[in-house]
C-alpha cells in the first residue's frame, strides 16, 4: 500500500514538473507576444499624433483611422478591405442588381487596376473595354499607389458626366485613352435567346436576381421551341462574368445536377468549413449542356464551372478562367460600415482548390480579336455546284417535302456559320451541341 501512494505521489509530481516544464514556457510566450502586440499598438498612437501635430497639413483624425483600418485589410489579399458606411450602402444595392457606375469589376495588381471583366450592356463593354486591361490613369491621374478602394473613388461620379480611363492593354504598343460616360447600372442576370435548337443563357452576374431569372428564362425558351424534345443543348454562357453572391453560383449548379456535391469552403480552422450538395431536380433534364468561360469568368461562375465540369454535366469551351478561389465574408461594423474579409477558399467537387489557377477548359477556343472595320475582305470564291451546269439531271429519289427539308436544313448550317463571324466562341459550343445531338437515337 506504501508503495502504491508513492508511486501515485510520484505521477503526481511528476505531471507538476512536467506543467511547470511545458505550460510555463506557453504562458511566457503568449505574454511575450501579447506585449509585442501593445508596443505596436504604442508605436501607432505615437505616429498618429505625429501626424496631427506635425504633418505639413491638418490631417482629419477619422480619415486617418480609416486609412489605417483599410491598409490593415488590403495588406492581407487583393479581396479584403474596408467599406465606410457609404460604399456599404451602395455594396448592398449592387448586389441586389442596380448601382450607379462605369460596369467594371476589378482587382489590383503591382500597384495597377486590373479589369477583371466589364458587364453586358454597361458604359465600359460599350466603349470596348476588355478583361485583363490594367487601368494606370483616371482623368489624367495615375492611380499608381492607391488603394484599390480609392482608385475606385476617383473612377465614381454623377450619372451622365464623362471620366477618361488610360488603359494599358496586352498586345498594344502604347496606352490609350478611353471616354466613358457614366450611367445607372441595371443588371440583367440572365439573358436567353434561342439559337437554332440551342437555348442560349447568358449569366451576367450572380446577384439576388440571378436563379430566379435563370429558371424563369430557361422556360421560356424551351417553351418557344415547342417543348424540351426540340430542344438539342444549352449553352451556359460565364464569360466575363466577374461572379457574386455564393448562394447564387451554388442554385444555379444545383438548377442542371441531380446529386452530389456543388463546392465546399475551408476556412483556418476545421470546424470553420462548409460543404453545399446538389438536390433533385434538373430544369435542362438531361439535355447537354456546354459552359463558355473565359478570363473574365471569376468566382461565382468558376464555382458553377468547376461544378459542372467535375460530374461531367457539362462541356467547359473557351479560355482559362481568372482563378479566384477565395470567399469573402462582409461583416458590418459598428459605424455603419463593414468589413470584407477573406475568410475561406473554396473547392471544387474533385476537391481542387482552383486559386490562381483558374479552371481548365475541356476544350480550348480562344476568341478571335476584331479587325478593324477599315480593313475590307474579300468574299468567298464563287462555286458552282452540280445544279448549276446546264442541263443537270434532276434528283428523282426525293419528294418536293424532303426536298425542302434539306434546303431548310442547310439554310440553318449557313446561319449557324454566320454567327462565327459574329462570335466565334458561342458558335463553336452550339456546333458541339448539334454534333451530340446528331450522334443521338433517332426520334
């Protein structure tokens, strides 16, 4: 019995220098670093009252803080940062699809704005602006320096007044100006169009409107075509679509997936990540479906991309995509403003994180830039074909009816041949549509 309290007695001094070893060592640490944390916390009240006490001009106290709180933000990644009350304002009117502006979104990069894509049908894709251009001055100013938020600011101004952009773009020799007239942004999330027996659904954007819009478009023009079974394909149309609302790239996954997993978020700690599965219920049942992206495509739409791509519902045509594989959490602050934080990467269903990266496309069709409208081409050669010869034997196998079938047929192939020259991309996943559809059972 002696022996068995000594050796109780002995664990217990043992597990008391084992603490005193181990936790003593953590507690002078953590009080280390926590007085790091307050020497810097006195090194920056020292330089703040510097700077109202000394800079050559008053410096407003607020606007100091904020600058501080933004250079915090902005020092971790191109996507955090700080929004006074008034950008909070006007962040959650974009996101519920009409905003005021020139209908860009963009990043920062080396010190330059960098177009991510321009939006359908606004001032910038009008006045031809591109994704990947970097933007170097407004009105003459160079926003080399600024933060992303003030560069921003100076590109913001009365609907209807002019802002001139200097744009460095790939491939040009020099920069060039662009006008731009500012306007009232209204978003159209979902586009649709019939082409041939392709339903074609242009995704702009994923906002509040974006599903809702998708499905009821989607309706409509199958229903313009008589029904599902004229239908051969739709086309998924992501380009420069600079993404969203999370919520929204995940319905619009789950609007073409019957199961299986849409995207899942990682953020620091385990307990902090998510993952979002598809449910029944395919509004394309079945039909095959071609997605267009491009290095406009970032985000939202690379989510919906990868999605797609990984159960293999989709065919993914076009270029690489941007490669932002991060989510961004806004979190309102105590003055009426907020913060946009990144808090997580997210991955695709085959568990690949596409940051920096992009997603792939399955099969490469790079976009043919426009030439010049100076620049005259000459026509097609002429053919002649066996009809035209002079006393050509006529077909008698075929009736008058099947006949003109086949002009009518043909007249489509040549419509569908047009559109190249009007978008070469969009013409290519409608031709890979119609080849699956003529290697299908016959009706």
């Amino acid at each position: 019995m002696r022996k068995f309290v000594m050796a109780a007695l002995g664990g217990t001094l043992a597990g008391a220098i084992a603490t005193t070893q181990i936790a003593g060592p953590l507690l002078a640490q953590e009080a280390t670093r926590n007085s790091s944390v307050y020497e810097q916390l006195d090194l920056f009240g020292d330089i703040f009252e510097r700077i109202r006490s000394q800079y050559v001009e008053e410096a407003e106290p607020s606007e100091l803080i904020e600058a501080a709180i933004n250079g915090m933000l902005t020092s971790l990644d191109p996507h955090s940062s700080y929004l006074s009350p008034t950008d909070a304002d006007a962040m959650r009117v974009q996101t519920s699809g009409e905003f005021g502006g020139l209908g860009i979104e963009v990043t920062q990069e080396e010190g330059f704005v960098k177009v991510v894509s321009p939006i359908d049908g606004t001032p910038a894709a009008e006045a031809g602006i591109e994704a990947g251009d970097f933007i170097t001055h407004v009105d003459g100013e160079s926003v080399l320096g600024l933060t992303l938020d003030a560069a921003v600011e100076k590109m913001r101004g009365p609907v209807g007044s002019e802002i001139v952009i200097t744009v460095v773009r790939e491939g040009e020799t020099e920069p060039f100006d662009v006008s731009i007239i500012r306007d009232t942004i209204e978003l159209q999330a979902v586009r649709a169009r019939v082409q041939g027996e392709t339903v074609v659904l242009r995704v702009t954007t994923f906002n509040e409107k974006t599903f809702p819009n998708l499905e009821a478009k989607l309706a409509e023009e199958v229903e313009k075509l008589g029904g599902m079974d004229n239908v051969n394909g739709f086309v998924v149309d992501l380009r420069n679509n600079p993404g969203g609302l999370l919520t929204q790239a995940i319905k619009v996954s789950d609007a073409f997936l019957e199961e299986g997993e849409i995207v899942s978020t990682r953020g620091r700690e385990a307990a902090d990540g998510d993952r979002f599965n598809a449910t029944p219920g395919d509004l394309a049942q079945g039909k095959p479906i071609v997605v267009l992206i491009n290095g406009g495509s970032a985000s939202a739409s690379e989510i919906v991309a990868g999605a797609l791509k990984d159960h293999r519902r989709a065919i993914i045509v076009g270029t690489k995509s941007f490669g932002k594989g991060s989510v961004q959490t806004v979190m309102p602050l105590q003055n009426g403003g907020a913060m946009r934080l990144t808090t997580a990467r997210y991955y695709t269903p085959s568990g690949r994180s596409i940051q920096s990266l992009g997603v792939s496309p399955d099969i490469v069709v790079q976009q043919p830039r426009r030439k010049p409208d100076t620049e005259e081409e000459d026509g097609p050669p002429l053919l002649r074909s066996e009809a035209d010869l002079r006393g050509a034997i006529s077909n008698d196998s075929l009736t008058e009816d099947e006949i003109n079938q086949i002009k009518e047929d043909r007249a489509k192939a040549e419509a569908a041949a047009e559109l190249r020259e009007e978008d070469y991309q969009l013409a290519y996943a409608i031709d890979i549509l119609k080849g699956l559809s003529a290697l299908g059972p016959k009706n």
